[in-house]
C-alpha cells in the first residue's frame, strides 16, 4: 500500500514540472496520431513535412528566421530563411499555404518551389498570397524535393 502511494506522489510530482519553453525556430514534428492535440495546422508557421530532414540530432535543416509583411498592394508575403546543416548540397521544395482571421483558407496552396541550397549555407524562400482580402495567417511546408 506504501508503495502505491509513493507511485502516486511520484506522478504527482512529474505531472507538475514542465518543459522549458524555447524561443525561436524550432524542428517540425510529424504527428502519426491524429488525436495528438499538436496533430493541428501551426498557422504562421514554418514546418519540416520529411523525417528523413530530421533524422538527426540537429536536423539537416533549419529554419533560421520566418515572417511575413503586407506588400504595397496589399498581399501577404511570407518570407522564410533556410538553413542546410549538412556538408553537401540539397534541394528542397516548399510551398505556402494563406488563411483569413478565422483559419479558413483564402485560396489554393501555391505550388511547391525548389529551393537550391549550398553546403552549409542559407537560403530564402519568399511567396506572396494571390488575393489581399481577409489574408491574415500563413503556413510554409518544407519536404525533400522527390
């Protein structure tokens, strides 16, 4: 009976303490269970859809800085940097995705986009949604060019 209850203080314990949160951009994470409560679209988000750019403890990929601003005709550019963790070229391909206020989307996705990227180098991949009404959020996929 003692043991029990140590067991349960044990996971009350556990259940308190939490995972520090980390500024900046992170990994992208493939979600096999589509009940996981992050299985959810990230709206503003650049994510990494291959496991095979994950595979390592850093990832052949990161994503450096993302953003997006409104242009002069009042368009959503999304504007995101690339970084190729690996001593050899790859080629990725990426595409945007672009939302209204209330997460529904405003139009098709674009078109993936090759992105040609050197040893160890940076890239940037910019697009611009079609229409300027109601554009408020975006999502950039980011996989291994096939």
């Amino acid at each position: 009976m003692k043991l029990v209850a140590a067991g349960v203080a044990a996971l009350a314990l556990l259940a308190g303490c939490q995972t520090p949160y980390q500024e900046g951009a992170q990994m992208g994470v493939r979600v096999n269970d589509q009940m996981a409560p992050n299985a959810r679209i990230q709206y503003d988000q650049v994510v990494i859809l291959d496991k095979a750019l994950q595979n390592s403890r850093a990832g052949k990929i990161a994503v450096e800085q993302q953003g997006a601003r409104r242009t002069a005709t009042g368009t959503l550019k999304v504007v995101a940097m690339l970084r190729n963790r690996t001593d050899f070229p790859q080629v990725l391909e990426v595409r945007s995705s672009f939302f209204d206020s209330g997460f529904a989307p405003t139009e098709k996705p674009s078109a993936w986009t090759r992105v040609h990227m050197e040893p160890n180098g940076v890239s940037s991949y910019e697009e611009s949604s079609m229409g300027a009404q109601n554009v408020a959020h975006y999502l950039v996929e980011v996989r291994e060019s096939h």
